[in-house]
C-alpha cells in the first residue's frame, strides 16, 4: 500500500508477545492469569493504533485512500492462516470428537468462514468463560477484528468531508478526524457499558460494543506525532503505570467481572500508555525488555498461534478429559510448532510473496469467493455429522445430551422469576424445590413421583446459584459473583414461607467445595459452605417448614455422551466410560452439609445408591445414559429412579403432610 511506512517499533512487537502469552495462558486456566483475557483488548488497541495510522498516512502522502487495496492487503495478513486453521480443525472435529459434537461445530466452523463467529456467539448467548468445549470459540475476537478493517475506512472516509478534499491542511484533516475517532468512541463505549448490564453477550462479542477501543489505539495514532515528547523519565513512568493497570487486571479480573463495561478500561488505558510510553522512551528498560527477541518472536507469530493454540487444546481434552492445566499448557506449547510453520510458509510468503502481487482488484474479490467455498465446505460437514448423530448407535447419545426437563424455568433474575409447576398441578399439597442447576435436575423425577403422590411440585431454580446462604462470604468476586444469586435466594425463601408448603426439597452442587482443598475464585471452604447451609436451613425451621436436603451426585470427571459417543463410534483413543464412586464424591461437602443439618428438623436423603452402587460406576443403567454432561442426571433417568425418591420424600415428610 502506498504511503510512508512508520518506524519499526521492537516494543510494540513484543507487547504482542505479551498479550498472546495473557491469553493462551488464561486459556489454560492458569489460576494465576485468570485475567489473562485482557490480552485480547491489547490487540483491539493495537490494531486501532496500526489501521489508523496506515490510513492517515496514505491519505496525507498520496491525497487518496484506496479501499480495495486496503481490503485486498487486509485478506492477504488475515485470510490464508485462518483458512489452513478452519480446515485443519474441522478435519480433526471430523475425525477426532465425537460424532454427536460434530454439528455444532461445523455450525461454528460456518460463521467463521463468513467472519461473523462474534455474532453467531451473542445471538445464541455463549458464556466464553464457560464455553470450552468449542475449539473455535476463540475466533470471535478475529471477527471483531475482520468488521473492524470493514467499517473503520469507511467510516473515516465517509464520515469525514474534509477526507475528500485536496486542499485542506493536514492539520485540520487530523482534528476532524481525531474529533469523528472520539465521537465514534463515546459512542460505543456508552453501548458497552449499557449492553454489559442489559445483554452481556453482546457487550463481550460484538463488534459496536467494541470499537472504542479501537478508536482509542487511532486517537493515539493521531495524538502522537503531535505531542511534545516528555522527559525520558516520565516516559517510563508512563510505561510503569501501563504495565501496572495490565497487570492489575490480569491478578484481579476472572469470569466473574462484568465485562467489557468500564473494567475494559483500564487494559486498554495500559495498553495506550505502552504505546505512547514506548514512542518517547525506546531505550527504556521497559521498552528494552519488551524488544527482547523471545517477546518480539512471540509477537511476530502471535496471530498464528493464536488461532492454532486452541484447537489443539481442544483436541488434548478430547483425548484426555482430565487434562488439567499443566495439559493445557503443554498442548499451547506445543501449538508453537504449526503456528511457526504457519507463519514462514504461509503468512509470509502471502504478505510478501506472489500472492501480493495479484492485482488489487483481484484479491478482495478473490478473498470472498474463498470466504464462501469455506462456508459451504464446513455447511456441508455440518450435514454430514448431523447424519451421522442421526444414526441408530449414536441417537441415545445426541438425545442424553439435551435430555433436561424444564429449561424455561430457571430465573436469570428475581424479577424475571418464573412460576413452574409439576406433578399433580391441581393439589392443594404442595412440595417447593429450591436449588441451582443440581436441583432441577431431579424434576423430572419429581414430577413423576408428584403425581404418584398427589403433591403439585413448584419449582423454584436457578443456575449457579446454591442453597447455602452465602451472600457476606468470600471476596469481592464472590461477592459479585452472587450478588444477583443472593437477591433471588432471599425473595424464594420469603416466597416458600409465605406458601407454607408441605415440604420443601434443597438440593445443590457440591464443588462449591473443591475436593481438593485448592480453591478456586468461585469456591467456598467447607466451614463456608456448613455456615451458608446452617442460615438457610436455620431460617426454614424457624418458619416451622418441613425440610429436606437431597445429596448430591458424583461427578465423573468426562462428558458422558460425548465418551459414550466416541466409545459407540470405536474412535482411536476412545476411553472407558466408568468413573471411580471414591473420587467422584466431595467428602468435605458431606460433612459440612451434615454439621450444619445437626439437632435441625432437618431430613437428608441420598439417592447415590441408586446413580451407583459399586466403586467402579457405569453410565448407563437400564438402556438410560445417566448423565447429560459429567454431573447433571438426565430427565429419562431422574424419572427411571423416581419411585425411590418419591418414597424417600415421603418417608422424610411429618406424616400429616404425606
């Protein structure tokens, strides 16, 4: 592209390399960059930073900005890794995963060929601190990326008048363009703010919610040149303060902090205040760390590794469910490899070699045609797996995995609070469950076991939101974590004492307890936990409630019909689907439930026997795969299981109220 090339800048190179590590490291779950998403707002900055400046300088130095060529150089940095990635990825999805997972991510696999994941992931409101299982789920950030190459031109030549006139000062080309850049930005960021509150997905997927950053990486380009340079050592302390505010964010943010809203200020303040800390002080210890060769080889294959890094930890959890951190890290590690390759044999030679040659009219044209045979490639594998999880060996499996009983009714909210009701709707006798996601998985046990005894069954569940009255306890991201868990706790428990049922049924996950004593940002230790229960269980025996608790179940530590699947379809490296009773089980959750029931009115049942009674556990009891993941029962086996737990219910009520 025609125009002055800005000044090699070794710092900025390596503060790629940073961010990449932020991430691939965030995404191995290392405990200690739980935060380490932040390095994807470094590259929204960054690449505002670069776009910006490359347009400005073409416009200043040629009078004119072409937007094909940008379009077809754009293709050419982006298209040909993402390309050999998707494909490579849907060959191992094909091969590898389970027949019954396939669909779904060939479904992905199509957005990203058309470069609208981002979109796809917020119209159908994926959690991307909960979503691991996608291995493409890290291309949102790509797309974001793509939409702004394709709206940020034309948005500035459009936008902007004086952009189409000769004979403006340059000057004034830059304040009218600083002022749309900042006028853009407020925008966008008052967006991010209101959607994180009001539809998070959005907020963290789409691209207007986003592009203040990006407007804050091209006010910079603009605003530095300008600048009268401070002292070398106030260029420091400006670096200083930028690492600080990412490190900050990285030690204190997790999946519990509403993002982007105003939190993503401050990796993106930092990332700026590199930038410009940088341009001042090259030879700064900060900038000379940042220049170092690993950083700034990490920041040249920075994009490639970036797209190989997780599906190849995708495929090592899929070969190993219990792979850990220290897997994931090795199969990030080892992802170095092909994203090298990807980078001298493809990357480069499409940046620089014959590709780049092609006249400029030919390749953006070029890069959709190739963008839609990948769409229509992945299309098709997508109808190929749903086919194949169609299939007689593998239907059970694809129907355990959505084999839930009442989704509709889970309560994002107090006020969106729903009123459901099962078995025997027309009684007067009335039995309230209360609990997360552990107790709406025995409804439809109870629902059977309703009509068997003549109870209406009023279900009150939420998500992540346990029993245990926990609302003071832990740290500020606990706190916050629960906050809206809390509010609905309280209005269900002023609700089941004001219906003054014949009973009500408890039940909750256990590994708010880890079972290894590690806790993790979202966990409670377990005199936490027995206090918690104590207050809940305390205040329903007050009100003279009837109460029971219902253990929990194991968890298996794999996707049970994704192993089914893969065992069913003798896929190489398909394990055994049994699981160990010992491990599978949280002691320390036991106990304190046990400890904080003590001299109450207070009834626990345990259905365990019936999930598994020998050390060694199968899956599947009675034709019926037990479980729909690796820890909540399906609805056809909660209903297999329900006379014994509407005979323990029964047992456990006074009985006047039977």
């Amino acid at each position: 592209m025609a125009g002055q090339r800005p000044a090699f800048r070794p710092d900025i190179e390596g503060l790629r390399g940073v961010a990449i590590l932020l991430v691939v490291l965030f995404h191995a779950r290392v405990s200690a960059f739980a935060g380490g998403f932040v390095g994807v707002d470094v590259f929204f900055v960054l690449s505002g930073f670069f776009i910006t400046g490359l347009l400005v300088r073409e416009r200043e130095s040629t009078g004119d900005v072409r937007l094909g060529e940008f379009y077809g150089r754009r293709a050419l940095r982006l298209l040909p890794a993402l390309l050999v990635v998707l494909f490579a990825t849907l060959a191992i999805v094909m091969t590898l995963y389970a027949p019954i997972d396939r669909a779904e991510i060939a479904g992905t696999a199509r957005a990203v060929a058309l470069h609208a994941a981002n979109v796809e992931y917020a119209r159908t409101a994926v959690n991307y601190f909960g979503s691991g299982d996608n291995p493409l789920l890290h291309t949102w950030s790509l797309a974001v990326e793509e939409q702004f190459y394709l709206v940020w031109p034309l948005l500035l030549v459009v936008m902007v008048p004086l952009l189409l006139r000769d004979d403006v000062d340059p000057r004034a080309e830059r304040r009218t363009m600083l002022a749309y850049i900042a006028g853009f930005g407020v925008l966008s960021f008052i967006a991010s703010v209101w959607l994180t509150e009001v539809a998070q997905p959005w907020a963290f997927f789409g691209m207007p919610a986003r592009i203040w950053e990006f407007a804050l990486g091209g006010a910079l380009a603009l605003l530095l040149p300008n600048w009268e340079a401070p002292s070398a050592r106030k260029a420091m302390t400006l670096q200083l303060l930028g690492l600080a505010a990412l490190a900050l964010a990285v030690a204190t943010y997790d999946r519990a902090t509403p993002y982007p809203g105003l939190a993503a200020l401050l990796p993106a303040l930092g990332a700026c205040a590199l930038v410009a800390g940088g341009a001042w002080a090259p030879e700064s210890a900060i900038s000379r760390v940042l220049g170092t060769a690993p950083l700034r080889w990490l920041g040249r294959v920075s994009y490639a590794w970036y797209l190989w890094h997780w599906p190849l930890v995708g495929l090592g959890a899929v070969l190993d469910p219990g792979i850990g951190a220290a897997g994931r890290v090795a199969w990030s590690a080892l992802a170095l490899a092909p994203a090298w390759l990807t980078y001298r044999f493809i990357e480069r030679p499409a940046r620089s070699g014959g590709a780049s040659r092609l006249a400029d009219r030919w390749v953006a044209p070029a890069a959709l045609v190739l963008s839609v045979v990948a769409a229509l490639v992945a299309h098709g594998a997508m109808r190929s797996a749903q086919r194949r999880a169609a299939q007689p060996d593998q239907r059970p499996f694809a129907t355990a995995r959505e084999d839930r009983i009442a989704p509709e009714c889970w309560s994002p909210t107090v006020e969106q609070a729903k009123h459901c009701e099962f078995g025997d709707v027309g009684s007067s006798s009335v039995v309230a469950l209360l609990g997360d996601s552990h107790a709406q998985h025995w409804l439809a046990g109870l629902d059977l076991a309703g009509r068997e005894h003549h109870w209406r069954i009023d279900a009150m569940v939420k998500g992540g939101c346990p029993v245990a009255d926990m609302s003071e306890l832990g740290g500020a991201r606990f706190t916050r974590y629960y906050r809206e868990c809390a509010r609905y706790r309280e209005a269900m428990l002023r609700r089941i004492i004001a219906m003054r049922p014949a009973a009500v049924v408890l039940a909750s996950w256990d590994h708010y307890i880890p079972p290894d004593g590690s806790i993790e940002d979202w966990q409670v230790t377990p005199e936490m936990w027995r206090r918690g229960l104590r207050r809940t269980y305390e205040r329903l025996a007050a009100a003279g409630i009837p109460t029971i608790a219902i253990r929990d179940v194991p968890r298996t530590g794999f996707d049970v019909p994704a192993c089914l699947s893969r065992r069913a379809a003798t896929l190489p490296f398909a394990h055994e689907c049994v699981y160990e009773r010992r491990s599978s089980l949280v002691p320390r959750a036991v106990q304190a439930q046990d400890a904080a029931a003590s001299a109450l009115p207070v009834h626990i049942i345990d259905m365990n026997d019936q999930v598994c009674a020998t050390e060694r556990c199968p899956v599947v009891q009675g034709g019926v795969v037990v479980f729909t993941d690796d820890n909540h029962l399906t609805a056809a086996f909660s209903r297999l299981v329900a006379p014994v737990l509407g005979e323990r219910i029964a047992r456990a009520m006074p009985r006047g109220n039977r």
